[in-house]
C-alpha cells in the first residue's frame, strides 16, 4: 500500500510538471483558446489568456518539483522511523495538501488577472505616483 501511495505521488507531481510546462511554454496561440487556463478573465483577451497561462503554469511547475523533492524523502523517513500506517497517511494528507496549493493558485491568477486587465480583458495601465 506504501508503494502504491508513492507512486500516485510521483505521478501527481509529474502531472502537474507537466501540465505547468504546458501552460506556460505550449499553450494555443489560435483564436479557439481551447487547451490551458480556461477561466472566464483569461479567456477575455489574447494578453489576459497569455498572463494566465505563464503564471498558473510557473506556479504549477513549482509545486510539482517541491511535491517530488520533499514528498518522497518524507514518506521514505516516516516509513523507516514510524512505520507504514503513518507513513501512508502522511504521504494521503501530503498529496491533498498539494492538490489545494493548486487550486490556490488558479484562484490567486484569477484574482492577479482582474487587476491587472479591465472588464473587457484589456491590461490596465498603471499610473506614474506624484
């Protein structure tokens, strides 16, 4: 069971890898937006969906190499120290810690996009102090 908990890890660190590379170095240029970032301030404007999809995926890239660096060293320690039940649900509350690290971000990019582009997905110009 340790072993299976282990590998949802890696592959729950590689998805979000992965899917953060996506976002930030291939998502779709065309008019169709289809494949990314899809909430309703990035799919205004071409600028609001490019900003979306960098940060999001800056951010997810971030959290999947942190996820691998420290969850399975962790879960290797626990294992050894306290044994496999602790081990297991140290690796299930790291795993549900991560996946919300993710929809924090999401929701800070939606948060970062409509203030920094208007209702009509234009980028807001920022004024010179004083």
């Amino acid at each position: 069971m340790f072993e299976l908990f282990l590998i949802i890890d890696i592959i729950m660190a590689a998805a979000a890898i992965l899917s953060g590379y996506y976002m930030r170095y291939r998502a779709p240029k065309d008019e169709n937006m289809k494949h990314g970032l899809r909430i309703s301030g990035s799919l205004k404007s071409r600028e609001a969906w490019e900003f979306a999809n960098i940060s999001c995926g800056r951010s997810w890239m971030a959290v999947g190499v942190i996820e691998i660096c420290l969850g399975m060293p962790i879960a290797m320690l626990m294992y050894w120290w306290k044994g496999e039940s602790i081990a297991i649900a140290l690796l299930f509350v790291y795993l549900e810690f991560f996946t919300i690290i993710q929809c924090v971000s999401v929701i800070n990019v939606s948060r970062s996009i409509s203030d920094k582009f208007d209702e009509n997905g234009k980028p807001i110009e920022k004024r010179s102090k004083k």
